[in-house]
C-alpha cells in the first residue's frame, strides 16, 4: 500500500498540470495569450491563483507546457538515430514520419494555424518559442560534439545544429503560412513532401554550388 501512494499522487499531479494547461490554452486561443491572467485561468479550473503557480512558474508555461520535451527532442532523436544513419538522414526520416502521421511537431495538422496564429499574436509566446528553439539546438550542439568527439572550440557541431533546426524552422513555416492562406491538409501535401525533400537534398549535398552569380 505505501508503494503504491506516491505513484497515485503524480498520477495526480500530472493530472492537474495537464487540466490546468488545457483550460489555459483555450483561453488563450479564444481569447488571446496577452489578455488572459492567471486569475482569470484560475477562476476557469476553479482553484486558486496559488495553486496556478504551484504547477507553472510563468503564464508563458501554461501554453508551453511541453517545452522540456520539445527542447530535449532533437538530441533525443540524434542519440536514437539508426546504425548507419546520419545527422541529416534521421532529421530528414523523421520529418517525414512526421508528416505521414500528422505530428504536432511538424504543424501538419488540423488547428496548427490557430495554434501559430495564437503565438505570433503574442510577442511574449514569440519569444519564449524563440527560447525553446534555441535550447533545442545548443542540446543538439552538444550531443553532435559529443558523439563526433569535437573539441570545445569546434565551430562545426553548432554550426550542423543550426542548420538542422533551421531546416525544420523553415519547412514548419511554410505549412503554417499555407494554412493560414486557407489550404487544406490535402491541397498542400504534394508541394509540402517536395519541399521536405529539396531543404533536405541541400543539406545533404551541400550549397557550395547554390546561388552563384553568373559570370
């Protein structure tokens, strides 16, 4: 019985932090991040505002409740990659599988446009996304100089880093953009798996070659 009491409590725990985030994020989405309080989250899941900030340090933490998780992906995903798999080739795979299935990661779902529109209406949600961004590459940067045995003064893995991310920045932009102009999932999907494979085909093969002026 003893052993099992702690595990009920998290249970708990972590029911309450995702009731409380869920109901936070509605309002934010109805309403707008910057014109929604703590009170008024509070007032909605019908706690106190102390019992808001037991779980959330930030109102910025209520929407990205998921943030640890998002920045420790892109490490985690290098770490796993297959034998024989590169960097570019397991970000390449996995945006894919991402597109295939619809993944929140890659905004190729339904709602992603209201969830994009909600953050960039919000110069504080744009900049803590900016934070989580940048967390994601330096724990990539670290694990790629880590597994390549660079010297801590090599520019190279947070250079390969930025231009992962950058790469998936990029391709996630571009499906919010089409959706917000009205598209559908459908009438995207074509022109969205090509330009997965062309941002990829440049990290693969280089720019050496891209963008020089004719003679």
């Amino acid at each position: 019985m003893t052993e099992r009491e702690p595990g009920l409590r998290e249970r708990k725990k972590r029911e309450t932090r995702q009731r409380l985030s869920d109901i936070a994020t509605g309002l934010f989405i109805t309403r707008g991040f910057d014109n929604v309080t703590i009170a008024d989250v509070a007032r909605a899941a019908d706690v106190s505002v102390n019992t808001v900030f037991n779980y959330f340090k930030t109102k910025e933490d209520l929407f990205f409740d998921r943030q640890d998780e998002i920045a420790a992906q892109a490490a985690r995903a290098f770490r796993d990659r297959r034998p024989g798999e590169s960097a570019v080739a397991v970000f390449h795979r996995m945006f894919v599988e991402g597109l295939d299935g619809n993944a929140y990661q890659t905004a190729f779902h339904e709602g992603s446009e209201i969830w994009a529109k909600t953050v960039m209406d919000s110069p504080a949600l744009t900049a803590r996304q900016r934070e989580i961004a940048q967390r994601a590459q330096d724990e990539l940067a670290a694990i790629l100089a880590e597994e390549t045995g660079a010297d801590p003064d090599d520019i190279g893995p947070r250079t390969v880093a930025s231009m992962l991310m950058s790469a998936q920045f990029v391709l996630i932009q571009e499906i919010v953009a089409r959706r917000l102009a009205g598209q559908s999932l459908e009438e995207m999907r074509a022109d969205v798996y090509a330009a997965v494979e062309r941002v990829y085909g440049l990290l693969e093969n280089g720019i050496g070659d891209y963008a020089v002026k004719p003679a």
